[in-house]
C-alpha cells in the first residue's frame, strides 16, 4: 500500500504527529504503526502525567513560549473531550538558605514568564502541607496532571476520523529508502510502500 507520510510509534508525539500532518494536509494518506496491542503502553502512559506551567524555563526562550502554549491547548483539549484533569498546583519547597535564594531566582522567572503563583513563608507552607519540612515555597495553581494515554486515543479518534490509519501490533523491522519511496518492512504485513 501506498501512503504520503508513515510514523513510527503509537504513543502521543506519533498520533499528535499524524493527528497535525493530516490537518495541515487533508489529502494526504498517513499510516501510525505501532508494535504493541494498543496506543500509548510506554512512556505516554508511564509518566506523571504533569501539565507543567514552565516555571524552570528561562523568560523569553522557545521552551518557555511553548510550554505555556502547550499548557493551554492541552487544557483545551482536555475539556473539549470530556478527559479529566487535576488542577492541583504544584509546591517548589525550599529546604535550605541555599534553596531559599533559589526560590527568589525562580520567583523572578515565574514573574518573567507571566505565570500566576503565590509566595508561601514556612508557617503558610507548614499549614497547607503539615508534612512538609521547608522555609519556603512557591504555589504554582496552573500545574495540573492529566492521563496522557486518554488525551493520546482521543488523538487517536480524531485521526481515524479525518482518514488517517493506525495499525496496531504492527512492528516495523526494516526500512529501505529507494530513490523515489521508502519502504518499511513489517512482522505482520510483508511490505508497506510510503512514498516520499
């Protein structure tokens, strides 16, 4: 079969991939191939699942922009498709002069990046988290946590939906690049033709 772009991995940077690659070309064939019986069994589905606010990110960087960015349209995502999300914020504890000192550096970067957060002395930090040992801490309420192997199959549904394919159990174990395609060659199915 023949197709105009082939990704390799079903977890959420392969379908959001294929997902954004049949938006930006609606006529194209996209095929996902992925190894395991379903989407997202490795680190989509193993991680914390934190939507980070970019706190850490240094002010004015692509990291920065992209994280906040991210952080919304995620949000967005999540809502449109009904997938729960924890707004829980996160504590950035300091346990030490040193950290301390830390925390006013990050405070700056927080304020420079134009991140909602609240400065908690240790009395406020020892009443809101009573097992928590700190002098200090920076409350973050835009962090949040979320399934990400939810958020990658209704990625998933959309692609199907728009025509993209996902073949499951479907390990790719060679690939030959030809002048005018590539070739991927699978356990499964004897030989997928993608053109370039």
């Amino acid at each position: 079969m023949l197709y105009d772009f082939a990704i390799i991995g079903g977890g959420i940077v392969g379908i959001s991939t294929a997902r954004t690659l049949m938006r930006m070309k609606p006529d194209s064939k996209v095929i996902v191939f992925e190894k395991e019986p379903e989407l997202a069994r490795h680190q989509t589905g193993r991680n914390s699942g934190v939507i980070h606010a970019g706190v850490y990110y240094q002010p004015g960087s692509l990291k920065a922009q992209f994280c906040k960015e991210g952080a919304a349209r995620t949000l967005e995502f999540c809502k449109a498709h009904e997938i729960a999300v924890e707004q829980c914020g996160k504590l950035i504890v300091a346990t030490t002069q040193l950290e301390l000192d830390r925390l006013d550096d990050l405070e700056k970067r927080t304020i420079a990046n134009e991140i909602e957060f609240e400065r908690i002395d240790q009395t406020e930090l020892r009443r809101r988290e009573p097992r928590i040992v700190g002098l200090g801490a920076l409350y973050v309420p835009s962090t949040a946590i979320v399934d990400y192997a939810k958020v990658t199959w209704a990625l998933a549904e959309e692609l199907r939906a728009s025509g993209g394919e996902i073949h499951l159990r479907e390990r790719v174990v060679g690939v030959t690049e030809e002048t005018d395609q590539v070739v991927f060659y699978g356990e499964n199915v004897p030989r997928d033709q993608v053109a370039n």
